[in-house]
C-alpha cells in the first residue's frame, strides 16, 4: 500500500486547534499517512504555543509575517513561500481549515500544483463579503477549488450545494473544535486553575469573560463595544471581567486606556487553549466576535452575546445558545444586565452543543481513506 503525503497548512491559533485532531487521528496510522505540518506563522507566537499543547511541532515554518504589511502583501508572502514547499516536497493532498489568508493561499497553491484540496469547516457564509471582512470572501474562493468539503452542520451543506458543489465531494462531519475540547485532561484544567491563581484572578460564579478583535469592529464600533463594558464592569462590581486583549493597537491601546483602572476588570494577554477553555468552562457570560467561541461555548451551557452584525455560525442562533447584538450598546447592556443579575446556574443553557459530538476526526479520516482507497 502506497503511503499518502498529506500536507497540512495553518498560519493562526484556531486553525491549529481545529486542525490539532485531524492531525493526531492521522498520525495513528503510519502506514496510510506521512504527515506534515506546515505553519505559515500568521499568528507565530500564538499558533507555536498551541501546537505545543497539543504535543505537536510543525515541520516546515514559513515565517511571513512583517510588520505593517496590508492584506495583498501578506497574500503575496504565503502564496510565495508555499510554492517552495510544493517544489521542494511530494503532496498527495491539502488539509486547510476555516477562512484565514493562510486557507486561501493553501488552498490556491495546491490548486496551481494540481494537488487536491480538502477543506476542514466548508460551507460557512454570511453572504456579505464585508461581513466578516476578509474571511468570508477568502473561504468562498476556496470552496471553488476544494475536492472534499468536510461540513459541520446540515445548513454549511446547503450552502455548498446552492454554489453547485458536488453533493458526493461535502460530507457533514460535525466541527473539530468539539473533538479539541475533548483532548483537555483533568491535570491541564488544574494547570489552567493554577494559572489563574497565580495572577490573583478568583475563578468563580460571577466571571465574565469578553474578546473583541475583529477587523470589522476597529473604529467608533469598539469604541461602542467599549462604552457598554464599562457600564457593566461599574454596574456590577462584584463581578470579575476578563478581557484576554488582542494585540493589534487598534483594540489594545483602546481597551487599556478605558477599562485598565477598575479593579474588577482583569486584561490579560492572548491566552493559551487550555487556559481560554478553562474560562468559558466557567464563565456566567461570554461577549464576543470570535468565531471558535461561538462553537466552542454551547458545549458549557454558557450564555453568548456575539458582538457582530452578521454571523455565519447561524446554528448557534437558531438554537438558542448564542444572541448576536452587534456593537450596539443597548443591546449589550439589556442582554447582558439580564443574565448578570440572575444567578449563574438559573441562567445555563440546556440546549445540546449544535456543532458537534467530537467524533469528526475520525469522520474525516475515514472519508480521507475512502477517497485514497486504502
């Protein structure tokens, strides 16, 4: 049986995440699979320190980002960097995840190498290619050169075939990130506790945890985002919030200039996977504009407000475990004011996690073989 060479490329923390239990599931089998792993380091101190927690270490580490570069010129880096790695190495096939600038130019190297792509989380739209901006335009592209579509939800696979995708080519599969919270041991989350306490923050039933890095939420929105904190944190002084704060200055100088001096607020620095999911195991409340949160915080009956005007992570909403709200102060502060004066066990969700059971690693290796025939 010929050994596959499957190339597995990510760039930023929720691709290696998400990718972590493909990556691992294929490994068990190495006589079916060489795999290797290749971080664009779009993300380098973040993505490095994730792919160590779950015991992994990239093979090929491309080192593209410079600071300042626009959207074309980090484009340009990736795109040139991975045609070294197609020349220099034999790839039977591309694993990609999500929508970041590393999935499109994964998924447009292989293409130009007539290597087939297979695309981990396809199929999620929003439909407004501003909203978000420039994920949703970046995972579309990519749908038009995928072989395989590994779909979390029923909905991502109508998207697809409403673009006339092959129905034989999407397999819905469930969302990986459920498989990663499931790889979390007793010992890491005690690790994570300590963690914790180390910095003075008394983990608790009255945590509130918020992050808001999205490009589209620069400008007067965080400044909206920021207003309606801050009533909040002054509102309820016996809650603790932590803000884990992205580092672009856009949000950070922001953030610290108008949240830093209240002793209830707690910024910290981008924290590592255990240790995020160690505070949404935990938390009374979730605000955010991430996209993993949004998958990853059903799974712990918490109440999520996603502070965007548009998501495609539409099951959350159907099912009731997440509320959009935009950057719209009363709106925030309404929802929020709502679950905070409550208790947190009257106000956990009992609606089942609607992304998945974390079997999809599995699920996908198994369509990989039936793909290669081995």
């Amino acid at each position: 049986m010929e050994k596959r060479n499957i190339l597995v490329v990510f760039g930023t923390r929720p691709e290696v995440i998400k990718l972590a239990p493909v990556i691992l599931e294929l490994k068990k089998y190495p006589e079916k699979y060489n795999v290797i792993i290749c971080n664009t380091e779009q993300q380098k101190e973040l993505s490095n320190q994730t792919l160590a927690y779950f015991d992994l270490k990239a093979d090929i580490n491309l080192d593209v980002m410079k600071p300042n570069q626009s959207l074309l010129e980090v484009q340009t880096r990736i795109l040139t960097a991975l045609n070294n790695v197609y020349l220099e190495n034999k790839i039977d096939a591309t694993i990609v995840q999500g929508d970041t600038m590393t999935v499109l130019c994964g998924a447009l190297a292989s293409f130009y190498n007539k290597i087939p792509v297979f695309h981990v989380e396809a199929g999620l739209r929003s439909y407004d290619i501003y909203e978000p901006f420039p994920e949703e335009v970046m995972r579309q592209m990519t749908s038009r050169v995928a072989e395989l579509h590994f779909a979390p939800t029923e909905k991502n696979r109508q998207a697809l075939l409403k673009e006339n995708i092959s129905d034989d080519k999407i397999h819905v599969v469930g969302n990986t990130v459920i498989d990663a919270l499931f790889c979390l041991s007793d010992s890491t989350m005690k690790s994570a506790e300590q963690y914790f306490q180390n910095l003075g923050i008394t983990v608790n039933d009255k945590l509130v945890l918020i992050t808001a890095h999205r490009r589209e939420n620069h400008g007067e929105r965080i400044d909206r985002i920021i207003d309606s904190i801050k009533h909040l944190v002054q509102k309820y002084e016996d809650h603790t919030f932590v803000i884990p704060v992205h580092p672009n200055p856009n949000v950070k100088n922001k953030i610290h200039e108008r949240l830093g001096s209240y002793d209830n607020v707690k910024l910290l620095t981008p924290l590592d996977y255990p240790y995020l999911v160690y505070l949404m195991k935990n938390a009374k409340l979730i605000l955010t504009d991430s996209g993993g949160i949004q998958e990853e915080a059903p799974s712990f009956g918490c109440p999520t407000l996603v502070m965007r005007y548009e998501t495609e992570r539409q099951e959350g909403i159907d099912a009731g475990v997440s509320t959009l709200v935009g950057a719209d102060y009363d709106k925030i502060v309404s929802l929020s004011e709502k679950i905070l004066s409550d208790t947190r066990e009257n106000t956990r969700l009992k609606a089942s996690n609607p992304y998945g059971d974390g079997t999809s690693a599995v699920q996908i290796r198994n369509i990989i073989d039936n793909y290669f025939k081995i």
